[in-house]
C-alpha cells in the first residue's frame, strides 16, 4: 500500500483521535471522574490539547516535505479547526463554567492578568484563522489573501506558548513549557531555514498562489474544488512566483 493510500485512509481516524479527548472529557463530566476540582481540569485539559493540535498543524509541512508524504497536506486543516475547537471550549469553560459568564469579572482578568490578555489575544488571532477554514471562505477570499492571513498562525503558536509559560511560571513548573517552546523553536526554524533554502523573504508578505505542479494550495479553481477537509489546502506556504514546471520539484 503505498503511503498516500495509508495516510488518506487514517484520516477519518486522526478525526477520530482529534475528538476522543472531547468525548473523554464529557464521559469523565457524566461519571464525576474529573476530579476534585473539575472546572480546573477542564480548563487546562482543552487548553493542552488546543496547544498540542495547533503545534501539530504547524508540523504538517515540514513533515510532508521533509518525508515526501505529500498526503499529510491533507491533514492540516483538519487538526487546525480541531484545534480551534478546543481553544472554544477552553474559553468557554473558562468564561462560563469558571466565571459564570461575569462580564466584570472577565473583563478585570482580562484587564488585570497578562495571562488571560495573552490567552485572548491569542484567541483574537486565532478566530479570523477559524471562521475562514470553510471552502467557502477561501474560494470568497482567493488564494493570495487566504494565504497572507493564515500566516497569522505563527503568531498565534508563540502567544499560545507564552500563555502557557505564564500560567506555569505561577507554579515555576516549567518542564512543559520547555517540550512546548522548543517544539515550536524546531518548526519556526525549519520555515525561516526552508525559506531562505530558497531565496530569501523577499515574496514573504506579497507570496501570490502556487505554481510549483501539485496540488497543496488553496485552489480558486472551480474544476479542482477542495474537499470536505481541505484536500488542496496547505494553508501555509511560503513559495514566490515561479513559472510552472509541472512537476514538484521540492
Ligand atoms: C480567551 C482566550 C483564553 C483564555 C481566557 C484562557 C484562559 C486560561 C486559564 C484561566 C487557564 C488556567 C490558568 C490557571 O489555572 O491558573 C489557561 C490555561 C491554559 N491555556 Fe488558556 N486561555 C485562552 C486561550 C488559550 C489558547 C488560544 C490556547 C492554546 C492554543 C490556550 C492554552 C492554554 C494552556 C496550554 C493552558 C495550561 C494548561 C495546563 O496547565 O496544562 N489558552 N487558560
């Protein structure tokens, strides 16, 4: 079986797998299983698990490129919007379960605790990420426009990390954060090192659609429609213009 073929049909199971800390929580929620402060536990089980996924959707590329699994594309998308569905339940958990929808209370944190501003900063950035991850919105937006403003993951990875730097500093438990930072130091220097590999960042902020051959960008293409999961989609990438050659020849 060839690896396209396999990682095509793990697919719905990666689904699967993104969905069973949800289904955990909830069962644990149902049973008293979350222990003695449930809230808290809830609070931080979404919020680890958003952190975890929105690193792992920043993995995808250097992992197809790197591996020539070109399939991982596929992927992306759907461990990015996983990903924003927990930070949505971490926030509500938070603002609801936690703080019983306070506006006052919320807004003091947010006014008062660098943790909650960074959180929501975060969050800020990562919504216009959320609400365009739909072919809809990508095929409004176009290709260019998509694609500028996915960047902004990037900056929402280091405002997430130094979130979680900042509720573990209270507890100067910091082996964690570590794993975190450096992870995203590896993926952030992999983008910065793939990019001059190729010529520098002169197109970073002006990078137009692909032309390198296959299809891993967001495609306004009316006879080559994205799937369901974004199939065409790898929202980040940091080609310039280059002529067509048909083929990848990364
Ligand atoms: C409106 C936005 C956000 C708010 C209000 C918020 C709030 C909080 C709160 C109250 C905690 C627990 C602090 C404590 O126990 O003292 C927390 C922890 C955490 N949050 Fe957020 N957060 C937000 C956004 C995010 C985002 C976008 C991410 C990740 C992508 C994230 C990831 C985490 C992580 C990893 C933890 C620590 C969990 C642990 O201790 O293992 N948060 N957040």
């Amino acid at each position: 079986m060839t690896s396209t073929r396999l990682l095509n049909l793990l697919r719905p199971l990666a689904l699967l797998a993104c969905a069973l800390p949800l289904a955990w929580l909830l069962w644990a929620g149902l049973h008293d299983q979350l222990g003695s402060n449930p809230v808290e536990h809830i609070v931080t089980s979404t919020g680890d698990w958003s952190l975890r996924l929105l690193l792992a959707t920043l993995a995808v590329t250097p992992l197809r490129k790197q591996l020539g699994l070109h399939a991982l594309a596929r992927w992306r998308r759907l461990l990015g919007v996983w990903s924003f569905v927990y930070a949505l339940l971490h926030l509500a958990a938070y603002a609801w379960l936690d703080l019983g929808l306070n506006l006052a209370e919320i807004l003091h944190d947010l006014m008062t605790r660098p943790l909650i501003t960074v959180g929501w900063l975060a969050l800020a950035f990562m919504l216009p990420l959320g609400a365009t991850s739909t072919n809809g919105a990508i095929r409004r937006l176009g290709a260019r426009k998509w694609q500028r403003l996915h960047r902004l993951v990037y900056l929402v990875a280091i405002l997430s990390v130094l979130h979680f730097l900042l509720k573990k500093a209270g507890k100067h438990d910091f082996a964690e954060v570590w794993v975190h930072a450096g992870l995203l130091t590896v993926l952030l220097g992999w983008r910065i090192h793939d990019k001059w590999r190729k010529g520098g960042f002169a197109g970073f902020f002006s990078a137009g659609p692909h032309s390198c051959g296959h299809a891993h960008g967001p495609s306004t293409t009316p006879s080559r429609p994205s799937d369901a999961m974004g199939a065409q989609i790898a929202p980040i990438t940091f080609h310039r213009k280059r002529p067509a050659t048909g083929k990848d020849s990364r």
